[in-house]
C-alpha cells in the first residue's frame, strides 16, 4: 500500500475547477514608474493569497471577461481590440472565494497599494468585453 502513495505522490494534480486569476489593468511600468510600483504591490498581496495574476494589455480589451478567468467556453477575441484604452487601473477578480476576496481587499489596504476599480467575475458579466467592465 505504501508503494502506491508513494507513485501517486510525483503525478501533477489538476484543479477540479477554475483557477484563482486576478486580471490587472493601468498597473505595470508603461502607465508610468508610479503605475509599476503599485501594480508589483498588488502583485505581491495577489502571489500570497495563492492567485495567479495577468497583465491585460490594449489589444486584449475586447476579449470576454471569462476568457481571462479561463472559463470553458470562453475564447479571445478573432480581431485585436481596436476602440478607446481606459485610462486609470482596474483588477478583475476571477474564481475568488470570498475570504481571497477580503484577504485581497486587506492585503491591499495594508501594503498601501488599495485599486480604486474593481470588480468580480459572475455570470452575468462573464461574457462582457473586460473593456465593459
């Protein structure tokens, strides 16, 4: 019996389901030096909550929010998005339970680096452009 926890003890284990993603908008260098640090500060809150983080970039706008999140159905869009960039920061919180929501909301407050918008990816908004949101 132990042989067989022991073989089972090397083999990779997938999810059983969506994994934590946090999409970052306005938060990395080339929204200026400030943008950069706060956005490695959010990062880092993000990496201790065990979530994965992704950096959305201007031609990913028009992808449906659940194609960031990795969603099963979901898949970027066929054209690169080609419409006004916001302007400001954003985090998508994707596949969150609510204490990594909280812990991300404390976390935030305390490294001082709070996101001004923010939002979580639910059924209705899953298919919304991450423009939209």
């Amino acid at each position: 019996m132990a042989s067989k926890q022991h073989k089972s003890a090397g083999k990779k284990v997938k999810p059983s389901g969506p994994v934590a993603t946090a999409v970052l908008w306005g938060l990395d260098p080339s929204f200026g030096q400030a943008a950069g640090e706060k956005g490695e500060a959010v990062r880092e809150v993000l990496r201790g909550l065990g979530v994965r983080v992704r950096a959305a970039s201007p031609a990913r706008l028009g992808d449906a929010a659940g194609a960031f999140a990795g969603l099963v159905g979901y898949r970027p869009a066929f054209t690169d998005y080609a419409g006004p960039v916001p302007q400001g920061e954003f985090v998508l919180l994707c596949n969150l339970n609510n204490a990594q929501v909280d812990g991300f909301i404390a976390g935030c407050r305390e490294a001082g680096c709070v996101v001004g918008a923010k939002a979580v990816l639910t059924p209705a908004n899953r298919s919304w452009p991450l423009v939209r949101l």
